[in-house]
C-alpha cells in the first residue's frame, strides 16, 4: 500500500476512534486544545503516523549528517559521552579551587566558572559599586593572581573549562591564555568556552557595561584571535538559557538564540573572516526546562534550523560549519524553595531530556539552589544525577532513542515551523540586534512570562509543592554561606598585587590599550598585554568604558 493511501486510512480510522471514545464525554472533548509549555505548539490527545510529514533522509537523516536532526555525531554518546561540566564559583578564587578540585576526583570531566556579579560587570572587587557583591553569585577575579589561585594545580591541557562571563569575556579569556603560559602550556592545547553572548544580556540578564556595536567588536576580536591561536576554543557560547530563565517559552528559546547566532555570523563576515574559518567553533547553550517532550523536540529542532541557516543562508561548506554543538543546564528557574528535595526529581528529569535530545554537555542544578548556593553535599548529588544517567539508564546505548516517535518528531516539526516564523519577524525588523533596540525580544519574554505566572496562579498549571500538595516544613538545614569576611580578604588580596607589580608598566600598557580601542586594531593583544603586568580588570574596562561609552537600555515598549 502506498504510503499517502495508508495515512489516509489511519486518519479515518483515528476519527472513528476518537468518535467512540469521547464524543460523549464532556471532560475528554475532542475539541479541547492542550498546549506544550507556554509556547502554545498544540498537545494532541495522540499522535499516529497521519500527523508526520517526514522525508526521513531529508528532514531527518542519520546521525552525524545533514540536517543533524538525531545528532550531530554519527555514534554519539556510545563514543563519547557528554561532558560533566558542573557550574561553580563562590567566595575567592582559593575557595572555588577547592570545589573544583573535589568535584574532578568525584568525575567530573569538565570546569564551569560562575564569576561574581562585580566581575561579571568589569568592576574591582574595592570599587565603592561592589560593596556587598564580592565573593556572592560567583567568584572574584580581580586580576591575573586569582585566576592563578582559581587553577592552581589543574592541567589546563587536560581539563576543558567553561567561562559563564559575557561583557568582559575576551578579558577573561586573555589571563585564562596567560595562567596556561606559566603551566608552560601553548595556548594551542586548550580547549573550552567563554560565553562572550552579549546579545542576549540586553534582552534577558542585564549584565552588560558598552553599547552594542564596541560590543560586537569585541567578539569578533576574539573570533579572529582564536582562529589563529586557539584552535580548539569555542570563542562564543550562544545562549537561551537566560532567555529561558527570563521568562520565554521553548519555541523564544530557541528562535531568540538563533537570530543572535546570525548576528554574530553576520558580524564576523563584515569584519573579514570567512565562514568556515570561524564557524566549526561556534556553540550555544539551552535550558533544560520541565516538559520532558517538548525539550526533547526543542534541541532536535534547533539543531536542524541551524544547520539550515549555515547552508542556505551562509553558504558554509565545511561540514562542522553546520553542526550545532551545544551545552545544556537544567533549569534554574524550575527549583523551588518550598519542599526543595522534590527539585531532585526535577533536575533528574530535566536532565535525561538534554541527554535524549543530544547534548555534547550538561550542568545539573543542585535542590538546594532555590535557598542558596550549592552545598558540597549538593554538589555531589547533582553529578551523581549525571552519572547515573550515563551509566546506568541505558539511554546512551543507541543513538537518538526517540526518533522515529510520532510524537517527538510532530513536536520537532511545529517547534522548527514556529522558530522559522519568529526569524522571518526579526529579519523584518532590521536584524536581532535592531530588534533588541526596538524592545521586540523583551516584550515577547515579558508577555510569556506574565501568562506562565497567571497560569501557576490560576492553578492551570500545577507545581508540586507551590499551588498544589502544599505542606509546613522547617528550613533545610546545612546551606552554603558565604562568609562576610570574604569581600574584606578580596580587597586585602588585591591591594597585595597593587604594591608587588610595576605601576609603570601598567600604566604604559593601558595608555597602548586606549590608543588600540580607539583604532580598529585587534584588542585581544592589547588584553594579553595588560594581564601579564597584572592589570585589573577594573581597570582595563575603565579605559574601555572611556571609549566606547557605557549603555544604558530604554526598557519602555
């Protein structure tokens, strides 16, 4: 029977089925719409072979090639699993060390660094904007001697490490290339990521310092930097993960991240770099949110609509141009402080959805983040979640397990038909970046948020513990504190590197560092060059602030 006659004959049978089963039942109404989380892709009752619209080797393909639908390596985790890259950063550099050095003796196979807010936004840990920040969402950096003290003792030719930090990123990168230069380790042999996505920090986080265009300018330094010196660096994570927590829906998610990938792609080119020479290290970086399905579908389809984007609209020919590689966190914005140990459950759940989708890296929250900072306790319990999903579930035995599900694949197919809609706006508008000025993205996080709050409140949506299941319990015990003391021993540490290094060559370097950014010169030189005279990384972004002038967002729609 030929394949259009035998859907046909499913889908009547499917109307005869549905007929008997609910016409006459009010509470199961075939009229009733069901949609997926917020992003008001419609839930069918079923899904059966009639609702698929596949070219299996078109649409989907096998692993490893064109579209990438089901992965982009041919073997996947039966090769290589994902990285175990869990998040971490509190206190001073010495205290983080000691978390980092704990979590790789547990198997831990990657480093994740979350910097304080004070770094994050370019500022010294003694700046009067700092008092109270120091040492509390992150670690302080301050200049080169804490990061000395942040990879003390870790082969950073062995160990990939992961940078969360956008605004200042190329900084960050720069005295992460010089710690590696004193462990006598070419800068050819590291391998990692620096976030560097300042995109979406304007549309969903806040924690940019200069407008976009010194901005943009600052990436594309590092792309070209790094294609020469770091040939295994990932120079941007392209992220919706702060979009997600922001407030979008999956389908925002994943078209916000991808537009801002274009940007960034299309800023390359104009600054002289061909596609394939930057493209292969490009990365993104998605939210594990709690509809299990849908996230599924969510990663499968993002890989397959940035596969396009890079042959049709790039014309990239090298084949890992074209290949979405991405890490993956659970989501934060998920946990919750009332009967925390149920967010266990949510990160597990959470977490096996990144890994059925294929991701190449994965962070696991910790229950105990809703009320503060992960214990060592917790910590350990969130890369155990890891590990028994990679050796103990059996979902990494065979190469995308729920292709081929109805279900997954008509999700993968109205998630990538709703993404493609949300481009075509931005195109419209002038561009993400153009689009961001405008207030489009903001508004459309904004308005999602809104509806998935009244959604928990009118208890149209359940959360187990908030509107539903309630009960009195005491405060966990045992939570992670930082100490006071620590913003005080910071600033002691950093007044110590004030006195010891050469004030003139300091100076000298940022005078070079000024006339640099005021040219077209490649800034990434002039970073390396102030890290290794100990330069601040307050003080590197006042000469930058200088220049190129700070931004200050509109936020009225």
């Amino acid at each position: 029977m030929e394949k259009s006659k035998e859907f046909e004959k499913i889908a009547q049978q499917k109307v005869l089925w549905e007929s008997k089963n609910f016409r006459n039942n009010p509470s199961k109404s075939a009229d009733e719409r069901w949609e997926s989380d917020g992003s008001e892709v419609e839930l069918l009752r079923l899904y059966s072979p009639d609702n698929l619209k596949l070219d299996y080797l078109r649409d989907l393909n096998f692993p490893g090639e064109f579209p990438y639908t089901r992965g982009v390596q041919p073997d996947m985790y039966r090769g290589r699993l994902w990285t175990m890259r869990q998040y971490a950063g509190y206190g001073t550099a010495q205290e983080t060390n000691s978390r980092f050095q704990y979590l790789l003796k547990q198997g831990q196979t990657g480093l994740s660094v979350a910097f304080d807010l004070v770094t994050q936004i370019g500022y010294n840990s003694d700046d009067p904007l700092a008092q109270g920040e120091v040492g509390k969402v992150g670690v302080a950096i301050d200049s080169l001697a804490d990061i000395e003290s942040l990879f003390k003792d870790i082969p950073l030719d062995k160990v990939s490490t992961s940078m969360t930090i956008n605004a200042p990123a190329a900084i960050l990168l720069a005295m992460y290339i010089v710690v590696a230069e004193k462990q006598g380790i070419a800068s050819t042999k590291l391998s990692g990521t620096i976030q560097n996505d300042i995109l979406k920090e304007y549309m969903a986080r806040g924690t940019y310092i200069f407008p976009p265009k010194p901005s943009m300018r600052l990436i594309t330094d590092t792309f070209k930097y790094c294609a020469e010196h770091l040939p295994n660096w990932n120079t941007i994570s392209i992220s919706g993960y702060h979009i997600r927590e922001a407030g979008s829906n999956a389908i925002q998610e994943v078209a916000f991240t991808l537009a801002d990938g274009i940007a960034y792609v299309e800023a390359a080119l104009n600054a002289g770099l061909e596609i394939d020479q930057f493209a292969p290290r490009l990365s993104f970086f998605f939210n594990a949110h709690s509809n299990f399905l849908e996230e599924i579908a969510k990663f499968r389809a993002a890989r397959r609509v940035w596969a396009k984007i890079m042959k049709n609209r790039f014309k990239a020919d090298n084949p890992k141009s074209l290949m979405m590689r991405f890490h993956t966190q659970t989501a934060g914005c998920t946990l919750t402080a009332q009967q925390p140990e149920v967010n266990i459950m949510r990160v597990a759940f959470q977490a096996l959805s990144a890994v059925l989708g294929g991701t190449q890296s994965l962070h696991t929250n910790a229950w105990d983040e809703a009320l503060a900072l992960p214990s060592q306790e917790s910590a350990l319990l969130a890369l155990r979640t890891q590990q028994t999903i990679a050796y103990e579930t059996g979902v990494t035995e065979t190469v995308d397990p729920l292709g081929g599900s109805y279900c997954v694949e008509k999700l993968t197919e109205d998630i990538e038909k709703a993404v493609w809609g949300y481009l075509e706006k931005i195109d419209e508008l002038g561009g993400a970046v153009r689009a961001i000025e405008l207030g489009f993205q903001q508004k459309e996080i904004q308005t999602s948020a809104y509806r998935y709050q009244m959604e928990i409140e009118n208890q149209k949506r359940i959360i187990v513990g908030i509107n539903k299941f309630e009960i009195k319990q005491d405060p966990p015990q045992g939570l992670l504190k930082v100490n006071p003391k620590v913003e005080q021993e910071q600033k002691q540490r950093l007044a110590a590197v004030y006195r010891k290094r050469n004030q003139a060559e300091v100076e000298n370097s940022l005078i070079r560092l000024e006339k640099a950014a005021k040219s077209t010169e490649n800034l990434m030189p002039f970073f390396l060059d102030c890290v290794r005279n100990y330069t601040t990384l307050g003080e590197i972004c006042d000469v930058l602030r200088q220049v190129f002038g700070e931004y200050r967002q509109d936020n009225t729609f």
